[in-house]
C-alpha cells in the first residue's frame, strides 16, 4: 500500500492518529433518561439511515443528564468523525456540535491536524474493509480494537484540505446528479399513465376517428367482454421438484409475465384437472386482487402454468374487444380506482371477483382498438428507451463516488506540493501527543453486563 502513495504520504492505522470513542444508552425503560428537546445530543445509526449530509448535529433523541449519568456514553467534540460498527458497519458523519453516540458506533475523536472531512471521505471509501473486519454471527460488528487496526493514509495537511475541498464540490455535483436522474422513473411513470388515460378515453385517437369512419364508444362491464373471469384454485396445489410452473403475485408486479419467478412446480395431472377457465391462454389477461391489487399483465407465452387464487384470470371475448386494449384498460388509474372501491379487508385487499365483473372501461369499435394499440405500444418503446438510458445513466453515476474517492486517496485528484510538510512528520507529532476524550470511568462486571443487555434492548 505505501508503494503506491504519493511522495510525502505516509500509510498507518486510523488508531494512530485518533482516539476510537464508543457509545452507550442509559435504561431504556426510564424514559426521563432522554429528552426531545435540550440535554446532550445522541445520535444512533438510525439516525444516519438515509442521511445525506456530511454534519450531523443530534438524532432524533437526546440524553438528559440524568441519562448521561446512568450510562457510559462519552461527549466528543465537534469535529469527531462518527462511524456505525454494527447494524450496519459504515455510516459515517462529522459532528458539527457536541454529541455523544449509542453502542452502535466506533467513533474517532482527531487532533486539529487532521481534517475531519479527509478522514470522513477516507471512511466512506473504504466501507468495504470495514465489513470485511467486523465479526459476529447475529449481526456483524466491528470491535474498537479492530477499529483502531483500520487501514489509513495520511497526507500534508494542506493536502488533506485540498482534497476535502475538491470532494466537497465534485460529490456535491454527483448527488444533486442522482437526485435529478432519481425524478425520472416517476416522471416516465406519469407519462405512461398519461398515455393510457388518453388511450382509454378517446383523446389518443381523435385525430384518427376524423379520418374513419367508427362507431362511438361504449361504457361496458368487463363481463360483457370476456368470456369468462375467474381466479386460481382456492385450494393448496401438491407439490413438486419439476412439472407445470406455479406463480405468485410476484410474477407479474412489474406488470409483465416472468415464469423465471414461478414460486413451485404442481404435477401435469394438477394441471390437467382444472377447468378451462383457470387455464392461461396466450391472450388471456392476468389481474392481481389480493395483497397488491389491480396489477395487469398479458399471458404472452404458450407454456402451461397455473397460479394462486391471489391472481384474476380475465379471457377476453376478441370478437369484441382485442386482449392488448383490455391489458391498457386494466392499467388505468380509473380502475385503480373502481378496484379500491369494491376492495374488502384492512391488513391485505382483496377484490372480489363479483365486484371485477361489473368494472366499467370505455370500449371503441375493433379498429379504433387496433389505433390505440399501435399509438400505445409506440410511445412505450419510447418510454421504455428512456428508461433504459436512465438505467445506464444511474449506474454511471453510482459508479462516479468510488471512482473519485478512489482517485482522491491514492493521491489523483489534486496536485502534490513539495513544500507542504511531510505526512511522517506530522504522524510523530501525533503520536506524541494522542487525542484525548472526555472517557467515563469504568465500571464493574456485573453492571457492563447488565448495561449491555439493556443497551441491546434500547
């Protein structure tokens, strides 16, 4: 590692040059040991779940001093970098007050030699050593002592700043970057919405019917376009190692039929057994009305596969209407809503098949049909276009803050100056004169173990 750093760098462990601080929690069950409002800030690594700043000020709770008392949470000071060592190893943040931590942390207090933000970005960038040195089988943690042994590198401070600097600036650039690219898969799924709803009404082809001649639409129920509706077998299917593909809600969520997710397989002689009406046919539509409802997707393939009761199974009559129009009608907004209506159950909805029949689409003549279908399978190409170079976009972008901070520690992303002072120096400088944090006394056996059961408990 030292081979490959930059002249005046030097290579050590994170423990020389900072104290490592770990965190407590006072008795959970006394609730006057934290306050919403005033006492010692105390933050958890809940509080850094999602968190997206680089300062942290306090969590969502504080320690009363009563609370302080009772445990050995030690104060930090501003500056003090925090790192989550277990559930899970890796958040990081800077302390821009006071603050003390939970068990959840091995946090490390700095000598004014040091800059912070250099040790938080140092920290980010190597997450991944972390977690490969935490232990444990119930959850892994990562041990103060193990903590102090992680790799470091050490730049001239006017480096150290320089690169803080540069990462400040350029990450800021890539976050606000994901956030813009983050908007995307809600915007294209406003527009496909805004297509089916402009499909299903009329407003899609109004250019098209001023050139043809057509009959005017019609509000129809489902009933009277298909020829049969009805949903899986109620009763739980035999099992086996191979045989007919047997699916879950989860095949088709994304609204699209993927056997590859088939939950199970039932025997041939299951299959053959069931009614016609319960036999997906190429054309048929399937319709999720349980758990999550209103869910469509088009059978497209001809391999046999049943499924559960949790899923619809609409035929359609394609002497009236055309399956891909029925799959667009069934994506609508519209028959969300009709869906909730009809919904019973508060823990799971489920839609009745009573209550599916008698939904309501818009039904066109069979060429307006065949009009809206091509119009919608054309502005979905390009919908899914999109989606696809977002796909690609957001993976580029994820790749950018490993890459810079890869860049940044191994001494790329800003010029060296030869008359900074070199980093050996300034390492026995520090350890000569170690950080110090404000440690409460240690206490008995008996009361750690206690105070780690209630600790694990908060």
């Amino acid at each position: 590692m030292s081979s490959k750093l930059p002249k005046n760098w030097v290579a050590c462990e994170i423990g020389d040059v900072a104290k490592v601080v770990g965190g407590s929690t006072p008795p959970s069950k006394d609730l006057t040991n934290f306050a919403a409002q005033g006492g010692m800030p105390w933050i958890t690594p809940a509080d850094l779940s999602g968190y997206k700043n680089v300062y942290i000020s306090q969590g969502t709770r504080n320690l009363s001093d009563k609370g302080l008392a009772a445990c050995s949470a030690a104060k930090m000071p501003p500056g003090s970098v925090l790192f989550s060592s277990r559930a899970p190893v890796g958040y990081v943040a800077i302390a821009s007050t006071e603050v003390t931590t939970n068990q959840g942390f091995k946090s490390f207090v700095l000598p004014d030699s040091i800059d912070s933000r250099f040790v938080y970005y140092y920290l980010r960038h190597i997450k991944p050593v972390a977690e490969m040195m935490a232990t444990g089988t119930t959850f892994k943690e990562l041990s103060g002592s193990a903590a102090a042994r992680l790799p470091f590198v050490l730049a001239p401070l006017n480096e150290q700043k320089r690169i803080a600097d540069k990462l400040d600036k350029l990450l800021a650039r890539v976050d606000a970057c994901r956030e813009r690219l983050d908007r995307v898969p809600q915007i294209l799924k406003r527009f496909r919405q805004a297509v089916l709803a402009a499909a299903t009404s009329g407003a899609l082809t109004e250019e098209w019917r001023e050139t043809h001649k057509t009959a005017e639409w019609n509000t129809v129920q489902l009933s009277k376009v298909c020829q049969t509706i009805n949903d899986g077998d109620h009763q739980a299917p035999p099992q086996t190692e191979s045989g007919i593909s047997f699916i879950t809600i989860s095949a088709i969520n994304d609204g699209r039929l993927r056997l590859d997710k088939a939950s199970r397989f039932v025997p041939s002689t299951y299959y053959e057994q069931l009614k016609p009406a319960r036999k997906p046919s190429v054309g048929d539509i399937l319709f999720s009305v349980t758990g999550s409802i209103a869910i469509p997707a088009l059978v497209d393939i001809s391999e046999p596969f049943t499924f559960q009761r949790h899923i619809a199974i609409l035929k359609p009559d394609l002497t009236r209407i055309s399956s891909k129009f029925l799959l667009y009608s069934l994506g609508t907004e519209s028959i969300k809503d009709q869906s909730l209506a009809v919904a019973t159950g508060t823990a799971q909805l489920t839609i009745p098949l009573s209550g599916l029949r008698v939904f309501t689409i818009g039904l066109p003549s069979k060429d307006e049909q065949h009009a809206i279908v091509r119009r919608v399978e054309t502005l979905f190409a390009f919908a899914d276009r999109l989606e696809a170079r977002y796909t690609t976009a957001r993976m580029q972008v994820d790749q950018l803050t490993p890459s810079l901070l890869a860049k940044a520690f191994r001494g790329e992303l800003v010029p060296q100056d030869p008359n900074d002072e070199p980093a050996g120096k300034l390492l026995e400088r520090i350890k000569t004169a170690k950080p110090v944090a404000a440690d409460k006394p240690k206490r008995g056996r008996q009361n750690r173990t206690k105070r780690a059961v209630q600790e694990d408990t908060a």
